[in-house]
C-alpha cells in the first residue's frame, strides 16, 4: 500500500520539492514517525538536505554534512543501514542547531543506493525511544530504492554534478592495477556496465511481474546454456566455471528472495535489483576471496536479468569496435564471452583477482587483463584510446602517439620474441660448456597443459593441484578428482608430472572449508598442515593421484614442510593408500617418487634427517623470501625491499645445493625467481641443475643458458658472493652483458 501511495504521489507530477515534500510526509505518515528526511549526495562528496518532514524547513538546502561526518554522513560512508534506540548518545551524531532535531531520539536510517554507488540517506526520527525492526529497515530500503531511481534518471540532482572526474578529464592518464593476465593490448574503451535505469519500481498487477521474471529466468539459463554449447567450452577449467555460474540460475534461495521483493509490490526489474543490492550490502565488504567471486557471478546474473526484463540486449555488435577495450567494474565469466572474442583485445576491471573465474576465461583465451585499478570507470570515456599492459600492471588512457608508436613497437618486438623463443622449442637447454638443464613448466588448470608442446618444456615441475578446487562450490569427490590428475597425465603424454597436494589457508580460501581467520595468514593453518589435521581430505586426494596414475609413474610433493615430522606423517597417509589400492587390485604406479617444498628456513637444518625420506626437493622461492625476511610478498609497501639476488637468500641456497648434490636426491627450484634470466643465471652458478618456470618464462631462459658458459659464471658468482653483503642483481647483468648472455 505504502508503494502505491508513493507511486501516485511521483505521477501527480509537480516540482521536485514538492514531489519529495509528499514523499517524506507519506513515509512519516505510515511509518509512524515524526521525522523523515532525504539527503542527497551533492558535488564534494557533501550530504544535502533536500526534503523533510519534524525537522524545521528552513533547513532544506541549509544543512550539509560530509559523508563520513556525523550519523547521516556515516551511513553513506559505509553504505549500510543504521537503526538506534538513543542516536544522541552515538559517537558518530552530529548536532546541526538549525534542524531543531534535539527532541528526537531514535534514529533509523538506509542509504539510497544505485549499482552499489551511494546517492544519499533516507532517515526517520522519533521522540521515544524506539526499537526499528527488521521490517521496518526493509521498508525503508524498498522505498529508498524508488528514490534511487528518480536520482538516477536526473529528476533531482543532475548526473554531472557528483560525476567523479580527473579535473583535466581529456589529458593523458596512467592507472597502476594487479596483473590478471599478462600480455600488451591497444586498443578502444568499450564502458561494459549496464547502467540500466529501472523506469517502473512499483508494480501494477504483482502476478504479471512474478510472470515476467520467470520468463527471464528461463531466458538468461538458455542463454548460459548456448554458451556452453561453443566448441571451445567442451572441456578443461573455463567449462567447469561457467557450469558453476549457470547454477546460479537455479539458486532456489536467491529466487525466493527476488519472488518475495515483487510480492511486496516492486516490479520485476525492481524485485531482482533490491535482492542484489541487498546480498551486496551484506557481503560487499567481505574480503574473502571466494565470497567477493560468488558477489560478481551474481552480479552477472542480475544484469542478464535486468537486460532481459528491460528488453534491452546484453552486446550490441554493431555498437562495438574491432579493437575493443571492456572496462569494467567487475565482470562475471559468461559476459566476457558475450564479446566477440576475434574483435576483444584486453580488459580493466576495478575489482578482480588473478584467480576470480573472469581471469581464468580470459587467460584461456589469451586476453591481458588488468585489475584493481582504482575507479577506471568514471576516469574513462567510451571510444577513448586505451593500452592495456598486463605485464607490468598498467593502464594508459589517452596516451599520446609517441607513447602509442612506442607500445606498438613492444607488441612488435614481443611478437619477435616470441617466434624467437619459438625457434629454440626443439634445441637442447644446453650451455656453452655442454651443461644440461632441465628446465620444466608450473602449471596450475588444464588450459595450462597445452604450452607443455609449445614451449619444449621437460614436464610439470609444479602442477599446483589447490585451483580447480577453488573454482568449485564443493570439494570434488574423488572421481572428479582422478579424471583431472588422469587428463593431465595423457596431455603429459609420458613427459614427467610433479603434483603438489593441496595447498590452501592464506589468501587461497576453499569455500567449503571456511575462513580460517588466522592473523599472519601465510604463516598460519595452510597446505600441509590443514592436510594433516584433516586427513580425511589429504587421503581424499591422494587415492585420486593413485587411481589417475593407474599404472604410470607418480611423483607427489607435500608443501609447507618446516619439520621431518610433518613429512613422516603425510607419507604415512600415502603408504594408507598405496595399501588400499594394492587390496583393491587397483594397478600401482610404475614408479613413485615423494618430495616436499622448501619454503621454510628451519628446514635448511634439518636436511641430514630429511634426505633418506625424499626423492626430491623443489624450492619455492615466492614464500621461503617473505619468510626468510619476515616481509609479506602481498604487502605493496614490502614490494621490491628484499632482492631475491640478495647474498642472504644465495648464500642459504648454496648451503641446501651442497648439502643435498652428495645424497643423490634431485633438487629443483620452482618459484619465479626460476623464470626470471639474471635469477636463473644465478641459480644456476650456485649448483642448481632444474628449474620450473611459467610457460611464457621458459624461452627467454632457454636462450640465456644457450648463451652462457656455466664455469665463468660459476666463478664470478662464487666471488661475487665472498664480498661485502649487497645484492648482486647489477653486477650480474653488467657481468652478461660482458659475456654476451642473453638476459
């Protein structure tokens, strides 16, 4: 009743003032309050009073408060609801002498939000001491959301004014982000947020609207099912997201929430964007990986919705560029292939991690994404020209032709590079002085398995077997599992495979685990320990590598090893499963070869008691870095302070070389250091003999070691590292450069 009445209140027309006069009068009238009141974000980030109903009316207009300052200002500053018994005694409330609201006690109050951007605060006040329930903070929510409408088409404060800009809005812009997917695009700026305004908020007929969002629904599954009907999504990881995205789409607890909104009287765009917004104000501000990817799938699927209801279509062709550019705020996976994959050259997002379900897609298909750059949207202009630097994390808007002409001429010089490196595919990693190095590939989804050809590479150093779990909304039963670790063996084709069990906990959530909500997380409950406090899982995992193998050899390496103990422990499980198959006549790998990760300093003396348990040790440099100098690698004021060529970190990895080389027990390093040319040179000088790289860091590896003479750089860096403590990186490019090796 109440929409109806607010409904015919905005059709009577009139001004502005007087619609929201009527508007607060209505909602005070029904709500049994003695103040209602509707602030409204004007330009510099100010809250306005536009229309009130208790308070004293000279104060529309009058009264400002910034957002963050005072009760008002907090709700829009954290884009919540906020209900109080005694406002007066909170210590965010804000007096404004001119407002006369000293009498009034209790305060409840909901932001007026748009596609999660906030445009102001609707407030109701009363003298008492009032308890506002739940119902009533929906109500207010509901009708907030009309208001949002009515903002967002102009009607009230023009859309220029709070638009953010750069100030020189035409000028030449760089924006620093996350690499996603790395990769170099030019291109032009498609915007691809909706923006859809949603012209009817309140129903006329309530069982036509339940009508048309069924309807929409069937629509929008079809369309998800046509995606996965494309040739290229019959197999491997990007199939396996979209599946998940599609059960979104038959999420009965989401669907019961957008029928119960338009039972309340809304539309059923207005239904499907209140439920959205209400799960994003609950969820919005998690930082839980996994929570924030499930928000972006549903945020895909209201938009389909929306697009379907509003009749309009998902990607106009026609509209588009051959050299498109989205920009995003965030994107789900089935509206990055919407895009005409042939005419698609990178993506921006403002949100976005490397291992969210669009960056997945995009790296299949070899897109350069680029996220977390800060409000992109609002800084870009359709049709602007855009460079999109996915290998050093950059974003240059409007760039200047000599900038265009020099970004160019890397595409081209990349182009080179790689057909370069491609040359070197079928020659022999062998020095100068006939020195053979193994260099092996880090691989983390199928879709990676296909560079094992392109590349040369000698195997799998590194398959990290923890992603395809975290696409998944529940762990996968061991079939699935042994269909995974089965197919990455045939891909393998007989080339050597190395599987790391699960290494979780940290920034790498499994949903069905829960948080673990540890206060140094990368030092916290992850990888091997969460496997021995929870064999079940571990066992789980390890009879699926046994049952893949099926006769073929198996190596499996156990990460985050700091204690002997901890590897007697996990290979205890393994025997408990070798066992197993052998009673259950299943075929026993060929050959079985068990290593650890070290990552952990204390383990570097502990190897006498280690060795005769180990085939083989792989180094992780990323996490024995930040551990060996206690800095958080995902710290951005850390970043770059610690230098993997420091003498610290070589002088403690010669120690592990020599220690290990007389045992027998082989010793590879597997971090990035591995595929960067002047660490691998490095490496190399101090006894290492195996490296495992990311594919695109193979070639360039494969050429320095075609150029080095091992001896010289073994001397010069066994000199170089009895000096004075600094690190080595210059001198050892100086010392290339001398040599002529490529780095």
């Amino acid at each position: 009743m109440l929409l109806k009445r607010l409904r015919d209140t905005m059709a009577r027309g009139g001004s502005v003032e007087e619609t929201l006069a009527d508007v607060v009068r209505t909602v005070a009238n029904e709500m049994v309050a003695e103040v209602c009141s509707i602030y409204l974000l004007r330009a510099g980030e100010v809250l306005e009073l536009f229309a009130t109903q208790g308070l004293n009316p000279s104060a529309v207009h009058r009264t400002r408060l910034r957002v963050g300052e005072g009760l008002v200002g907090d709700i829009a500053a954290h884009g919540r609801p906020l209900a109080l018994d005694d406002a007066q005694s909170h210590p965010q409330f804000a007096y404004r002498p001119e407002t006369g609201e000293e009498i009034y006690h209790s305060l409840a109050g909901v932001p007026i939000l748009r596609a999660g951007r906030v445009l102001g605060v609707l407030v109701v006040q009363n003298r008492t001491r009032r308890q506002y329930d739940e119902e009533e903070i929906e109500t207010l929510q509901t009708i907030a959301m009309v208001l949002a409408e009515m903002v967002a088409a102009g009607h009230i404060v023009s859309p220029n004014e709070v638009e953010q800009v750069d100030g020189l809005g035409l000028l030449p812009l760089r924006i620093d982000g996350v690499q996603l997917t790395p990769g170099v695009a030019i291109g032009r700026a498609v915007l691809h947020e909706p923006r859809i305004v949603i012209q009817r908020v309140v129903a006329e007929d309530v069982d036509q609207e339940q009508t048309r969002f069924e309807e929409a629904l069937v629509a929008v599954r079809h369309d998800v099912d046509r995606l996965l009907e494309a040739d290229d999504m019959q197999d491997g990881e990007q199939r396996e997201i979209l599946e998940t995205f599609r059960m979104f789409a038959d999420d009965r607890g989401w669907m019961e929430r957008v029928r119960e909104a338009i039972a309340s009287g809304l539309t059923a765009e207005a239904g499907v964007q209140r439920s959205f917004d209400d799960v994003r104000t609950r969820l919005g501000q998690s930082t839980d990986p996994y929570i924030r990817e499930r928000l972006s799938d549903l945020q895909d699927l209201s938009n389909r919705l929306l697009l379907r209801l509003t009749g309009r279509a998902a990607v106009d062709p026609s509209a588009l560029p051959d050299d498109m550019i989205v920009i995003a705020r965030d994107m789900g996976p089935a509206e990055l292939l919407d895009y005409d994959r042939a005419r698609l050259r990178g993506v921006v997002l403002e949100e976005g991690s490397a291992l969210s379900h669009v960056a997945i897609v995009a790296r299949a298909l070899d897109i350069p994404v680029v996220g977390r750059a800060p409000d992109v949207l609002s800084r870009v202009e359709p049709g602007d020209a855009i460079v999109v630097d996915g290998d050093n994390a950059q974003v240059l808007v409007r760039p200047a032709e000599d900038i265009l002409h020099t970004v160019h001429a890397a595409i081209d010089a990349r182009a080179e590079r790689r057909r370069k490196y491609a040359a070197l595919r079928d020659l022999p990693s062998t020095t100068r002085d006939q020195a053979r190095i193994s260099l092996q590939m880090n691989a983390g989804l199928l879709i990676d398995m296909q560079h094992l050809d392109d590349t040369g590479a000698d195997g799998i150093g590194l398959y990290r077997t923890e992603i395809p779990f975290m696409v998944r909304s529940e762990f996968p039963d061991v079939d699935a599992q042994a269909w995974l670790y089965s197919r990455v063996l045939d891909i393998a084709d007989g080339r050597p495979v190395t599987f790391r069990t699960l290494d979780v906990g940290g920034d790498k959530v499994l949903p069905y685990v829960g948080t673990f909500g540890d206060e140094n997380p990368a030092m916290g409950w992850r990888a091997i320990r969460i496997g021995l406090d929870r064999p079940a899982m571990l066992r789980r995992q390890l009879r699926a590598l046994i049952q893949a193998t099926n006769g073929r050899p198996l190596s499996v390496m156990f990460p985050m090893i700091a204690e002997v103990s901890e590897l007697l422990g996990a290979r205890r499980l393994l025997d408990l499963e070798l066992e197993r198959a052998r009673r259950r006549g299943l075929a026993m790998p060929e050959r079985l070869r068990v290593g650890v990760m070290f990552e952990v300093p204390a383990l570097a003396w502990q190897l006498d008691s280690l060795l005769p348990h180990v085939d083989f040790i792989s180094v992780g440099t990323n996490d024995l870095l930040q551990f060996l100098f206690a800095a958080d690698r995902g710290n951005s004021r850390l970043a770059g302070r610690y230098d993997s060529l420091s003498p610290a970190l070589l002088r403690l990895l010669h120690f592990v070389v020599e220690r290990v080389r007389p045992s027998g027990v082989d010793l590879a390093v597997c971090g990035e250091m591995a595929g960067r040319p002047v660490e691998a040179l490095a490496l190399l000088a101090i006894g290492v003999r195996t490296l495992s790289m990311s594919p695109g860091a193979i070639g360039p590896v494969k050429a320095m070691i075609r150029s080095l003479d091992l001896n010289e750089a073994t001397g010069f860096v066994t000199s170089a590292l009895a000096q004075p403590d600094r690190p080595l990186r210059e001198t050892l490019r100086l010392f290339a450069a001398d040599h002529a090796i490529e780095i």
